[in-house]
C-alpha cells in the first residue's frame, strides 16, 4: 500500500473541523465572533453547560487556534483569532467550492 500523505490544507481543514465538531463550541464562536473580547464568566452565562465544560470546549478551540485567551489576573479574557479565522474561512470555502457537480444532485 502506497504512503500517501495530505496536504497542509487538508490537515488545517481537518484540524478546524475537528474543534468545531461539537454543536457547544459552535455557540462559543458565535457569541465570540460577536464580541471584540469577552472574559470566562461571560461565555459561561451564555450556556448551558457546566464551567468545567465550558474550559474543556475553550482549550479545544484554542488548541485548534480559532480563538486566543488572554490572563488578565484572575480572569481569562478570550477572542477569536482573526488570522485563523479568516484563514478557516478561505479553506472551507475552497473545499466547500471544490463540487463539480452543479445539479441539485448529481446522483440522478
């Protein structure tokens, strides 16, 4: 079996993919994509979900590097990290772009 590896863009989709793939952190992109900045308690009030939850969906978006966290003692303020983000954006709409079949379903 022949070794073939992905490109850089697919691992970065996959990787972004990956950390938006729970519909929690969906709503923390979206209500960080909302503000300039917003600090820990914030996001919490927003859902509802546990706090320890809440940090666990943060490390993984921050992980992926869609959002950037700031300490501010003894707060932690977060934001979306805009070089990411846009290049998320340009990926998924470069995969997204990436059907040939322009019908409503190709399978017809």
């Amino acid at each position: 079996m022949a070794n073939k590896e992905y490109t850089l863009n697919q691992e970065q989709v996959a990787r972004f993919a990956k950390a938006m793939g729970h519909p929690a952190r969906i709503a923390i992109l979206e209500f960080l994509a909302k503000q300039t900045e917003c600090y820990f308690g914030d996001i919490h009030e927003e859902l509802p979900i546990a706090k320890a939850t809440v940090s666990q969906h943060l490390k993984e978006l921050k992980e992926a590097g869609l959002i950037q966290g700031e300490i501010e003692t003894p707060r932690v303020k977060y934001c979306i990290n805009r070089e990411n983000w846009k290049l998320a954006h340009k990926l998924f709409g470069e995969f997204f772009g990436t059907c040939a079949c322009k019908k409503e379903s190709c399978c017809e």
